[in-house]
C-alpha cells in the first residue's frame, strides 16, 4: 500500500488565500491596542471582514455545487453554503453594536472550522479540484489562529 503524497497547491490559489487573511489579521492585531476606541474599530473590522471571508466560501460552495449538478443542484447544499456566511454577519451586527471581540473571535474560529470540515469532508462529493481540500484546511487553520489571537493575547495581557 503505497501513501499519495499530498496535490500541489496552485501558487495563486495559495497567494491570494493567505492575501485574503491579512486583514483578518491586521484587524485582529488592532483589537488589541490599549486604546479604547482603535479596538474597537479594530474588533467591528474584524467581525466585518470575517463575516465578508464567510460569505465567500458559502459563495465558492455554491459554484461548486451548481457546476456538480447544473440542471439539479442541491437544495440542502445551496441553503448550507449559505449559513455559515448568514451566522457571521449576524455575529458582525452584533460586535457592532455590543463589540463583545472576546466571544466573537471565538465564535467566529468555530464557523471557519464548521466551514472548513464541511468544505474538507465534501469536497470530492462536490466535484471540486483534487487540491481545495489541502487549501482549505491550510487556510481554515490559518484563519482560525488569528481568531483565536484575540483571547489569547487578552488573556496574556490580564496575566
């Protein structure tokens, strides 16, 4: 029995990817500044931009499924790609108005993770390139250390 290595990303896929994760990042970094008022920008771009990132994938779900079955595609995946992005931006209106950026990066790593298993465990099923679930899983990870950056440091900077 003889192990497959892993298929090789597409350069630009994975350029982009981590493109589009650096202003999840700076945001994140931003929450964290000691001024009131820059974190609290910094918490309502991140909710913004993360409920943007989750949207995309519920986007690119969504092509995948119309381009597996065109003349029949699947109602329960076309109304699933959705939920994680409709999850997030009413999580973004409510950082909005209450700027809770503690529980709601956390909540937020656990939509990007509910995304990316689903994304990683159906992908074949799906008809996507050989290589989007190792992308996935890259970015899914990466967006969820950043996430998961904001209670972190808080917890770091009340030690």
């Amino acid at each position: 029995m003889s192990i497959e290595p892993p298929p090789s990303l597409p350069r630009a896929a994975l350029r982009l990817g981590f493109l589009g994760l650096a202003p999840l990042a700076i945001s994140a970094l931003i929450t964290l500044s000691p001024h009131l008022s820059t974190a609290r920008l910094g918490a309502i771009a991140f909710s913004l931009y993360a409920a943007v990132l989750l949207s995309f994938l519920g986007g690119v779900r969504c092509g995948i499924e119309i381009m597996r079955a065109p003349n029949a595609p699947n109602a329960p995946r076309l109304l699933f790609s959705a939920l994680p992005g409709l999850a997030g931006w009413g999580l973004a209106v409510f950082v909005v108005f209450v700027t809770p950026a503690l529980g709601a990066s956390a909540a937020f790593a656990g939509l990007f993770a509910a995304q990316g298993a689903w994304d990683y465990r159906s992908a074949r099923d799906a008809a996507a390139p050989a290589w989007y679930p190792l992308l996935r899983q890259v970015l899914t990870g990466g967006a969820m250390l950043v996430c998961l950056l904001i209670p972190f440091a808080t917890l770091m900077r009340h030690l």
